[in-house]
C-alpha cells in the first residue's frame, strides 16, 4: 500500500509532442483512482510513467516517500495488468502467474504456490492453473492477468483499460469483481479508461483529462454534478448534457431555442463570475421534466424521435428547430410528432461562460492540485 504523487509531470514525445502537461495530483494510499479521458488524452502516457515504462521529462513521479523518477520498473514495486493481458503463451496459467514473483522475490516455491492458489482462488480460475492461455476464455484471461497483479502484492496497481476487450455483459461483471478485489486487498490502485461510465462506476475519485491537461478531479457525485467546465460537462454523463448558447439580458437568459427566467441571485453570480453576457446553458437529458403551458419557464417542444431503451426513454426534442435530449424512466403517452412543454429546475441547470468554457455556477470546483496546498484542498 502507498501514495502517489504526480508533481508538475510533463511528458514531451519526439521535441514538441505534449502528451501529459503540469500534471499534479496526490492519490491517497487505498484510493481506486480512474484517469478517464478521450483517446490521444494522454492517459496511458501517464500510467506508463508511473510503471516506469515511459521516462519522464520533467516533474517528479512519487510512491510513498520515494521519487521513482529513475528507478527501473522492476524495482518500483507496482503490477500492472494490460488491455491485452500480456500472458506468455507457453507458460502454464500457473507459471504465468508465479513467474514475475520468482524473479523479484526470494520466496520459497511453497510459498509463491500458496500465494498463485490464494490468487486464483480470489480470481475463480483455481481450476484454469495447468491451462495455457489459449485455452482459455478472454475473460478468463483477464481474471489470470489480474491474478498475477495480485500475486504480487505491490505497494500500486495499475490498470490499462483492462476490461476493454471483454464484452458488455463481462465488462459489467468484471468491474464490480475489481472493486470488491480492491475493497478486500485496499491496494492504491490507478486506473485508466476511455469510458466515463466506467471511471464513474468504479472509483473513488474521477481525473479527468483532456489533451493532455487536468480538466478536473472528484468524486464521481462531484463531476457529474459540479462539471467544473464544458469539457467535462460534455464528456461525463450519458445521454450527454444539452447544450444552448443563450445571453443574459437582466434576469433572462436569451437564446434562439427558448428564453429562461433565472432568480436575481442566480443572475447576479453569472455577471460576477463571467467575462460577457455571451452564455452556454447546460441541463442534462434526466433533469429536463414535463411541465403545464402556463407554468414558469413552460419551453413547447415536439417529440422528433421517441428511443426505449429497456426501461428508460430517450426522448429527442426540437425547440423552434434546435435538438435536445430528454430522457424519461417508465410508462409514458407520447407518440413521435406529440407536442407538450418541458421545462427544468434551475438548481439543476448549468451556466458556463462561452469564452472560457468554466462553468460559473460551481462554487469552487476542486481545484487542479497543487502538491503544496494539496491536503488542504482535497476533498474525499
Ligand atoms: P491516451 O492513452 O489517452 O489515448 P496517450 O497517452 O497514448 O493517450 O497519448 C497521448 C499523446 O501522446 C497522443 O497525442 C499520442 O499520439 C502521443 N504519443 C503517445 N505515445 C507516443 C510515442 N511513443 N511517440 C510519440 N507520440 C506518442
């Protein structure tokens, strides 16, 4: 078990690729921390300079008291477990399993058998140990590559987009195994994802990156809640948020799609906060509701496209020709081509400032750590 530290990292690739810039973040020891982030984020650069597998152009990499910047993979004392597994063919699951203990420990081969049984036990493949890798399932391949990460009881795990090539249905299963996995053992473990229902689903704190910058760390309530900028408003949450461009006129907001009545404080914090009237409203799909024509801030909309999805409605809606998503869980009357009027609360409604995308009704969006101040600032 141990902390990690990220302090002002940056990884150049080839003199001018930026993969990773000023990057800081403290991980406390125990924590499931989920970096998610588009492709190309730089995510997997992060994490290979964690394991070692990548150098380190400026900054410094932290586990526990030690700054592993230049200290070899081998000897930093984390596992890793790839997307693609990387099990050796030719070894049994078993030799797999013991193999990377044996070189970097000097236990007897009674007890490397005890912990690769203990593993396999924890894992459901103690039946798989004389298998070859080919002979067994992708998912069963997965649960022995996370096997021998176990095996090793490092102070970090790492895990890189682990559970991408399994399909939907063992995807599903597979994480919530991880996270009792990780309950059980309270190993800081850092994991990486595209997959923002994933990075919600199973961590305590949620990194996200965009080109290679924090965009914000939270819990996962926070981030969905508390987006600190359209960035993140947009990659978190399915359906994605709703988006207008709106601009502020007393206590309005006015755009093309409809106009919103706001509270004189709401109005008051947008003006501090941003730099112009020019205004993105946002309102996730789940909070836009049904509303009667006479109420407040009553918006007439048509259903275009009507989308079930098990139990839960995909509503699309258009607004005087603009598109918006609202999602509804149950029985419903509509048909495609109904007209009604919806309408949100402004609780739930989010304003960012269409110059600098920050979102100006978070009230102190956790911050970008800065490794200084970082125990006074973090919230847990
Ligand atoms: P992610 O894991 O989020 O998909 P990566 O960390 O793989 O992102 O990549 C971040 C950026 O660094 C991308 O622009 C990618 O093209 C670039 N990059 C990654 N690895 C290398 C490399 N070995 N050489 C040059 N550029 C690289």
């Amino acid at each position: 078990m141990s902390e990690v530290r990220f302090k002002n990292v940056r990884k150049v690739y080839d003199d001018d690729i930026v993969a990773v810039d000023d990057f800081s973040l403290d991980i406390e020891d125990g924590e499931f921390v989920t970096i998610v982030g588009p492709s190309g984020s730089g995510k997997s650069t992060l994490l290979r300079m964690l394991a070692g597998l990548e150098s380190i152009s400026s900054g410094e990499v932290i586990i526990g008291d030690t700054v592993v910047n230049d200290i070899p993979a081998q000897n930093r004392d984390v596992a890793m477990v790839f997307q693609n597994y990387a099990l050796y063919p030719h070894m049994t699951v078993r030799k797999n399993m013991s193999y990377g203990l044996k070189l970097t420990s000097d236990l007897s081969n009674a007890e490397v058998d005890e912990r690769v049984e203990e593993a396999a036990e924890m894992m459901g493949i103690e039946d798989q140990l004389e298998k070859k890798p080919a002979s067994l399932s992708g998912g069963q391949q997965q649960r022995v590559a996370t096997g021998r990460a176990i095996v090793r009881d490092p102070a970090v795990f790492l895990m890189d987009e682990p559970l991408s090539n399994l399909d939907a249905k063992l995807r599903a299963h597979m994480r919530i195994e991880l996270q009792r996995i990780q309950d059980d053992l309270k190993t800081t473990t850092v994991y990486v994802t595209h997959d923002q229902e994933e990075a919600l689903t199973m961590s305590d704190r949620v990194v996200i990156l965009d080109q290679g910058e924090l965009q914000q760390v939270g819990t996962p309530g926070e981030v969905f809640d508390e987006p600190a900028n359209l960035f993140v408003a947009d990659f978190i949450g399915s359906p994605s948020m709703n988006f207008f461009d709106v601009e502020i006129v007393g206590n309005r907001l006015e755009g093309k799609a409809f106009s919103y009545d706001i509270s004189s404080k709401v109005a008051e914090r947008v003006r501090e906060r941003s730099n112009s009237n020019e205004l993105i409203l946002g309102i996730r799909p789940e909070h836009v509701k049904f509303a009667d024509s006479g109420s407040v801030n009553a918006i007439p909309a048509t259903l275009d496209v009507h989308e079930p999805v098990g139990d839960d409605n995909y509503f699309y809606l258009k607004v005087n020709d603009i598109e918006f998503t609202m999602r509804i869980m149950g029985d419903h009357k509509y048909d495609e081509g109904d007209e009604f009027t919806v309408t949100f609360d402004e609780d739930k409604m989010h304003i960012f400032d269409r110059e600098t995308g920050k979102n100006v009704m978070v009230d102190d969006v956790e911050p970008v750590p800065n490794p200084e101040t970082e125990s006074a600032t973090q919230r847990t």
